[in-house]
C-alpha cells in the first residue's frame, strides 16, 4: 500500500507541475506507436491550465473542451475505421503535444500471475517457451503494438507503445500469451493489434480488484481486510488495481485476456475463486464502462499442487481438480470463454508449461469466433452436457462442441 500510495503522490507531484508551468499533459498511456480502438468511442484525457481551452486532433477529426477549475479535462473522439496508416494524434492547449506513428485497430489487454507474465525468452526460475529463438526472431510485425505495464508502484512514466520487432518483444519481456494472441489475431484480421500487458507473477486474484468487487457479494465482502500470503510488498487486496489497472481506465480497449489463479488454488480458494473472479470481471467491465465486453480467461494447467509446500495450506490432489470445474463454471456467463490446457501441461513438476503459443492462439480463435464473427472456426473445446446410464452397467458420456 506504501508503494501505491507514493506512486499517486509522485503522479500528483508531476501534475502539480505541470499545472504550474501552463502545460497540457495526457496519461503516459498516450505515446508515438499507439493503437486507437476501432469503431468505439475513444476518450482522450489529462491535464491543463484550469479553465483553459484543449483541443485535440486525429484524422481529420477535432474536438475542443475546457479544463476545469482542478485542471483536469477529458472528450471523447472516433469511432474511427481501422488503418494501417501511420497518423498523427495532436493535443493542443498552451502547448501542443503530438503523438506520431499512430493505427487504429484492436486493443486488448491481458493481466493475471506468472504463467501470463512469462515472456517468451529466458526467465529466473523458468524454462522458456517452446521455440523461443525461432519466434523471437520471426516477430516482425510493426502493426502489432506492445505497452508492457511495470510492476505495481513503478508508474508509466518511462513506459510507451513500441512495435512488434525482436528487439522490443525480447527487451520488453512481454507476455508470450499476449504476443500470440496479437499475431493470430493480427494476421486474421489483417488490421493493427494494440496489447497492453499488466502482469504480476506470484499474486492473488483480490491484489487485482477494486474496492467495489468486494462489497458486490456478501461471500466476499469480509475478505478485503484480510491479509494476503506474498512474495512482496505491494500486493495486498486492490493493490494491484489501483498501481497496474486503474491508470490504464479509460483507455479504449475490446476486451480482457486473463490467466490467473495459481495462488489462489495454493491458498485454498477452489469453492469461492469463482465468485471473485466474477467480481472482477464485472468492476472491470464497469470501470471501462464496457458492459459486454469479452473477458476470456486461461484454465490452470495440470500441476502437482500437492507436492507444493511453500503455501501456508497444504492441498491435496483434488485442489485441482476443484479448481478448474470453478473456472469452467464461469465460462458460461455471457460474454465470457475459458481456454482449455489439459493437453499442454507437459511436466506435471512444472507449474509454467512451456507451450504458450496454443494457448494465445486459442484464446485468439474465441476472440475471432465471438467477437469478430469467424463463425466457421472450431474456437471451443469439447464441454461436458450429460451422463446417460445403460442397463448393463455403462456409462455414456456427451459432450458439446466436439468438432
């Protein structure tokens, strides 16, 4: 908490600053190389003088408002069409900022632990991806666009938009999970792919949500005073939110890409993690005032959570079991899609699988089948539906979704 407090004086000293030198300012999130969110409306907000005159200015288009007596000023733009064309964006008040290199297409952002955090290169602790030199090599892809969120406290300061290339894949460290899922999705649709990576390894769903996710159901509401186990400071119920989500509210964006829940298991969360991971969908989808928008998540792949000793609660070898038939409950809300790992575990000793292309590009093929109407794609895994009992004794089992 002491970190993500500092981070909010330091944001407030900046703009303290900023107003006194008569400077419009926007969110770090506003950087050469970004991806504006085809067909939706686009906020664009920061600081100024107060009671003065911004103006900003994107192809073609302009829209002008006035700050107010705190400085503060936001309008909202678009919706614009996807174009691979670099573009200028330009915010004009007592001076003028210009952002360059600017597309418009598809904006995502993924979130969760370690297994969505883990880049695709070399990592403490970790064995890379499958084929990590090949794919870091063949990532040229200039209109994907990459925003690697630091870790809680650190601010944006110093953080922009780079496109896709070796160089800026490997030294951002990005998610390998979000890098695939840009490219599947990016070839598919043929137009820009924005992902925006804000990941923690070794933390717990409730350090993710918002004051409001816990007073939304009464199963949760004791639980946001409640200490956490962690690696680190920093990580404590909402913490994460308010240091690595929030700063990112409102940016415009199509969905939610989540992997997470490994802790939660470790701690002993298998009948209740569905209830929170409902909750912070839903305070997510409310504070990008984004009521449909997708959310689809990962399923913990198999693990030898038993042998894990390093927990305060030991758990047995039905802990994950239990816990994916929570997860799978969750799929079959509106807008929501699980992406299934049974088959990509590989070393049930290794609690990272090291196949994290498949799973980006499933989770991609569920975008593509349900929000981008690629309806002839086989996106979904086989689900149980019914069990139907013979007379001789056998079992017949059915499933949707096999093709």
């Amino acid at each position: 908490m002491i970190r993500a407090l500092l981070f909010v004086g330091y944001w407030g000293l900046l703009t303290a600053n900023s107003l006194l030198m008569g400077a419009v300012t926007c969110p770090p999130l506003f950087s050469d190389n970004m991806v504006i969110q085809r067909g939706a409306p686009v906020k664009v907000w920061g600081t100024a003088t107060p009671e003065t005159t911004v103006t900003v200015e994107f192809a073609g288009s302009s829209r002008t408002t006035q700050s107010n007596a705190h400085g503060d000023w936001s309008l909202t733009m678009g919706p614009f069409s996807a174009n691979t064309q670099p573009q200028t964006l330009s915010v004009i008040g007592e001076n003028r900022l210009v952002y360059k290199n600017v597309l418009v297409g598809e904006v995502w952002l993924c979130s969760g632990q370690s297994n969505m955090e883990k880049p695709l290169g070399e990592t403490k602790g970790q064995q890379p991806t499958v084929n990590h030199l090949e794919e870091i090599a063949a990532a040229d892809y200039p209109q994907i666009r990459l925003f690697k969120v630091p870790r809680n406290g650190k601010g944006l300061e110093n953080v922009a938009w780079e496109a896709c290339s070796p160089e800026s894949l490997e030294n951002t460290t990005f998610s390998a999970v979000g890098y695939f899922f840009a490219q599947r999705l990016h070839l598919q649709l043929d137009v820009p792919v924005g992902v925006i990576d804000t990941s923690f390894g070794g933390t717990m769903i409730e350090a993710w949500m918002p004051e409001e996710a816990f007073a939304a159901d009464p199963a949760l509401s004791d639980l946001r005073q409640q200490p956490y186990f962690a690696w680190v400071d920093g990580v404590q119920a909402t913490e994460l939110f308010s240091s690595m989500v929030q700063p990112l509210i409102p940016y415009a964006i199509k969905g939610f890409l989540w992997y997470q829940g490994e802790s939660n298991l470790m701690a002993g969360d298998s009948t209740i993690y569905n209830k929170k991971q409902i909750a912070l969908m839903t305070s997510w989808r409310n504070r990008w005032y984004l009521p449909h928008a997708p959310f689809l998540f990962v399923q913990l792949a198999p693990f030898n959570y038993s042998d894990w000793t390093k927990f305060p609660e030991r758990q047995t070898s039905l802990a994950w079991p239990a816990f994916v038939e929570a997860q799978s409950a969750m799929a079959a809300l509106p807008d929501c899609e699980m992406v299934v790992t049974t088959d990509l575990a590989g070393s049930a000793k290794d609690i990272h699988p090291t196949e994290k292309k498949p799973v980006g590009q499933r989770l991609a093929n569920l975008a593509l089948l349900e929000s981008y109407g690629h309806c002839q794609l086989i996106a979904r895994s086989p689900r149980f539906f019914e069990a139907t009992f013979g007379e001789n004794g056998t079992v017949d089992l059915h499933f949707t979704d096999v093709g």
